[in-house]
C-alpha cells in the first residue's frame, strides 16, 4: 500500500517500514562509527522498539557485540493497515542484527504482566543462560497490576495548584497558553503505580528467582528532571511523583542483589521527542528551544547519541560517575547553565509569530515523523511497499 502520514491528535497512526528501517539503520551506523564498548555480553531490553530503548539494544548489539532479547508493546501489522514503528523498527533490527550474526529475538505483549515475565525467563534460560544487563525503558499510559487485576492510568498533572504556562501545538505551530488542573489524591497513587519502580523490582526479583542473573550484573531504568520551567508539570507533578519512586527503586534493588556483586542505576536522560514526550503538555515548546539552543552549540544528541554516551562513559568505565542522589547523569548537556539560561530567556519571547525563528519547530515536526518512518530523504513515500513486515526473532 501507499503509506503516508496520518495525525490523530498527537500521534501519528500510520507508520512506513521502510522509514522505520532507515531510522534503525542511521542508529546502527552511528554506533558502528564508534569506538566499541567493552561491556555486557547478554542484555535484556524491556520497552526496546521505540526511543531509549530502541537505542539501547542497537548500543547492545552493535556497540557491545551483545546478544539481545526485546520485550515491547507493539500492533502487528495487518492487510492495509500499518504496524506500529516499534514493529517496523524491530523487524529492521533483527533483520540486521541476525545478518551480522549476532542473535536477537523478541517478544511483544504487556511487560506488566506475569505472563510475559514468565516467557522471557523462560527464553533466557534456553537461549543465553545468564544476562549481564537489564535495560528498563517502559512508558506506558496503563498497567494493570498483575496481582489484583486491577487497571490503573497515569496522568501528567500538576501538584496542589493549577498550573498555566504556555505549550505549541506542533503540528500548527500554534503557541497558545493551557491550564493544568491539579491532580486528585488518587492521580499520584496511580501514576507511581504504572510509571514508578514497582514493576521494574518485580521483573529483576523474577529474573534473580530463576537464577538468570550473572556476577556483577547491571540494570539501569531511565527517569528525567527537566527545568524549573516544567516542574509543575513533570518533576514536581504526578510523573515526577513517578520518577522519585523509580530513583529510590534503584537503591532497593542494589540491596537485593548484593550476593550476586549486581546494582541498579536510574539514568537521567536528556528530553528528547519520542512518542512518549510528544503527549506532555509544555514539554513540546520547550524541547523545540531546547533544540535550537543546543544545536547552535553543536551539542545537540538523539537517543542513540545519549545511550552510546551512557554505556561508553558511565556505566563501563571501572568507577560509575553518579550524582549526589546516586543517579548517572547524561542530561549534563542540557542541564548546563548557558543553555538552561537562554532557553529561559527565548521562552519569554515565545509567540506564534517568533517560534519558527527563535525554536526549532521544523526539527521538532521533521523528528516527530521521524519516528514514524516518515520525512527520510531517499525514501519514495509515493511508491507501493508492503506493510505485512514480520519480525524474525519473534517468540
Ligand atoms: P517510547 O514511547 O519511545 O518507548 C516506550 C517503550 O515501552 C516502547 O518500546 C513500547 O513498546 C514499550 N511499552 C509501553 N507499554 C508497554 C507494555 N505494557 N508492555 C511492554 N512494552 C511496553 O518512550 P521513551 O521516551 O523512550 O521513554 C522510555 C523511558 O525514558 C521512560 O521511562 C521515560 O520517562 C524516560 N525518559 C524519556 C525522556 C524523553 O524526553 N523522551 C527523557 C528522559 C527519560
Ligand atoms: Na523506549
């Protein structure tokens, strides 16, 4: 079929796999071009089609020469209508990882459940023994805790007050002022169950049950803190809430896995549009300021910039560098006082009108499609492909 972009809301409900495949095979060539890492042989990757997690299997597998397992949520495609890009994504992946002979498979359903925990043991156990790495990159609207069945959705509201600042309709470029109602008692309680470090613990607990965790085994789940512009919102809203309940997780599972010589590590990650950041209020304009600025200074990074960042200079270097609440930190860059101080600057003079000048709307739009597969030079989005694309390492 022709497969073109098509927008509902914030997201785009159409994905091209032969994009999706370029966006893979430009990550991959990026960790090709550098120097390897000497690092984990066997890594798990949990939310490992799309985002930072994505670009941490690509660091695993092209960077590490590691074998991988991927676990994902992703639609399936079916006759004229489109997978979603994580299919897509790891249909390239796998694909290209089994031509350079390193293994790879997958396994797409609810990460939350004991079911999926159940399969994944299970296939380390007959495929890799023991894994060295465990990379948690899930975002997800809902989980349903697998003790009680019970559904609970996240929400990404302010604490106490309502919050009003200013947000871009990236699509029209419309920068318009929005309201955030403060959030109920029970929104917190929510959110830190779907986006907190529940899960996380119960999935390592699971893998160290079965004895499927090497000696100094390593597992690092992804959080962000942002600017006092967007406290209200994330750090200091609901998923903030979230966030603090995955860092102090951290320190939990370390202590469980001391017999074994295994830590666990949050990383905070540089904002960055993926499908997940796409959906928060606020965070749109300022990841387009933040774009500009840090282009200008040639330090601008991707995913797949920040994760061969991670690995190479954090956590295989022989001392871990961390900060004063124990985290890595790789959102040194947009953290740096020049760059936190001009954004807020350039945020004042934000209007429709300035926007395309002063942010960098088009990069915001071009990597949105990006995500989708779609905006590629060198790809005819007028031609015929086909879209019933299967993964091969699928379980
Ligand atoms: P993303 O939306 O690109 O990736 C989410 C991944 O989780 C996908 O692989 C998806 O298939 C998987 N997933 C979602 N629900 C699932 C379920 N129930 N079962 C199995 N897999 C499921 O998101 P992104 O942005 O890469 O986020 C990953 C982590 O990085 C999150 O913890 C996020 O908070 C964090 N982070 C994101 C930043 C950003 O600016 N995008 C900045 C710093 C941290
Ligand atoms: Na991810």
């Amino acid at each position: 079929m022709i497969i073109q972009p098509k927008t509902r809301g914030f997201i785009c409900i159409t994905s091209h796999p032969e994009g999706c495949a370029k966006n893979v095979q430009n990550q991959i060539d990026y960790i090709k071009s550098k120097s390897p890492i000497d690092g984990a042989k066997n890594v798990l990757v949990i939310g490992a089609s799309t985002g930072f997690g994505l670009a941490s299997r690509i660091t695993s597998a092209f960077g590490e020469n590691a074998s991988t397992i991927g676990v994902f949520f992703e639609k399936p495609p079916a006759e004229g209508r489109t997978a979603s890009s994580g299919w897509y994504n790891t249909a390239a992946f796998e694909e290209q990882a089994h031509k350079a002979g390193l293994y790879a498979k997958s396994i797409n359903g609810d990460a939350f459940s004991n079911e999926i925990k159940e399969q994944t043991a299970q296939l380390i156990k007959k495929d890799l023994g023991k894994i060295d790495l465990v990379i948690y990159s899930l975002a997800s609207p809902v989980r349903t805790h697998p003790e009680t069945g019970v559904r609970y959705k996240s929400t990404l509201k302010p604490i106490g007050n309502t919050y009003t600042n200013k947000t871009v309709d990236f699509h029209t470029g419309e920068v318009k002022e929005i309201s955030i109602e403060a959030c109920t008692e029970e929104d917190i309680v929510n959110t830190v169950t779907v986006m907190g470090g529940e899960d996380w613990q119960m999935w390592i607990d699971k893998l160290k049950k079965e004895g499927l965790l090497a000696d100094n085994f390593k597992t690092v789940a992804y959080s962000y803190i942002g600017p006092k512009l967007t406290e209200p919102v994330y750090r200091k809203g609901t998923i903030g809430k979230a966030k603090d309940h995955l860092e102090a997780t951290a320190f939990t599972i370390t202590d469980a896995l001391k017999d074994i010589k295994g830590k666990a590590f949050v990383s905070v990650n540089k904002a960055l549009v993926t499908q997940s950041s796409s959906a928060i209020p606020v965070i749109p304009l300022y990841i387009s300021l933040l774009y500009k600025v840090m282009k200008e200074k040639n330090l601008q990074e991707g995913c797949i910039e920040q994760i061969y960042r991670l690995f190479k200079e954090r956590l295989y270097l022989g001392e871990i560098p961390v900060d004063s609440e124990g985290r890595i930190r790789i959102d040194d860059l947009e953290m740096r006082d020049d760059i936190q101080e001009k954004v807020a600057q350039l945020w004042e003079e934000a209007t429709t009108e300035s926007l395309p000048e002063i942010g960098d709307l088009e990069g915001y739009k071009d990597e949105f499609f990006n995500l989708f597969g779609f905006n590629f030079d060198g790809i005819d989005y007028e031609k015929d492909t086909n879209e019933m694309v299967s993964i091969p390492g699928l379980q």
